[in-house]
C-alpha cells in the first residue's frame, strides 16, 4: 500500500532553506519524496507536540511522563544522521548503484530538531545538548 505524507510546516520549512540545485538539496529531496525514516520521524515529533498542546493546554515539557519519552526518542532520532539514511542505504545496497548520496540533509534535520524542542517547551540550553 502506498500511502501520502503531509509534513508539518517546519519539515517543509526547514527544506526551503537549502539551495537549490545543490548536493543538500537533492538529498533532502530525495529523502522527502521517498518517506526518509529519520525525516517521518522528526515530523511526526514535532506533530505529535503540537497535538499534545492543542489538546491539553500546555507543552510536551510540562508533562513529567510524556514528554521525557518524547525528548528521548527525539534525540535517538536525531542521533541517526550520524549514519546515512535509509532511503540511501536501500538504494546504495542495489548491486548495480553505488553512490556515496545521503538519502536526507543533516543540516535540515537540525532545523528540524530545534523546532521540535521549541514546539515541545524544550530549551536546548537547559538540557545541554
């Protein structure tokens, strides 16, 4: 089955800031039309922090239980753009193509990241990471 990703505005936000035509681009590019694993799941973070606001009021923060949880899978996702995508890896194992392409951009996933720590209640300083 095939299905249709909607990205919240950040992901898409966080694209627009890359130049086209350039490596980066391609890359993230590739990784959004493709579902790129570590790209869906920052995405669904940052929806899944802004559900939580709207229907309760305040911040993933402010939630002793829940947000710990969150922010811990938000830096493992983070911690996978030290390894090359799946989207990339899926490609790059095929007999016929090697490519030495990511399959997201590191730099998007930061931007990423910072707006879900923000739409969380997170402050990054506060945490040291």
């Amino acid at each position: 089955m095939k299905t249709e990703i909607t990205y919240q505005t950040e992901t898409i936000a966080a694209f627009n800031k890359l130049t086209p035509n350039t490596v980066a681009y391609h890359e993230h590019l590739t990784g959004l039309r493709a579902g790129e694993p570590i790209i869906v799941m920052i995405d669904g973070l940052i929806r899944y922090a802004k559900a939580h606001k709207a229907v309760y009021g305040s911040p993933l923060a402010s939630d002793y239980v829940l947000g710990e949880n969150w922010l811990e899978t938000l830096k493992a996702a983070r911690s996978l753009c030290d390894g090359v995508g799946a989207v990339a890896m899926e490609r790059n194992a095929a007999p016929a193509v090697k490519r030495l392409t990511d399959s997201k951009c590191n730099g998007s996933i930061e931007q990423m990241f910072e707006s879900a720590l923000t739409i969380a209640g997170f402050d990054r300083n506060e945490l040291g990471i």
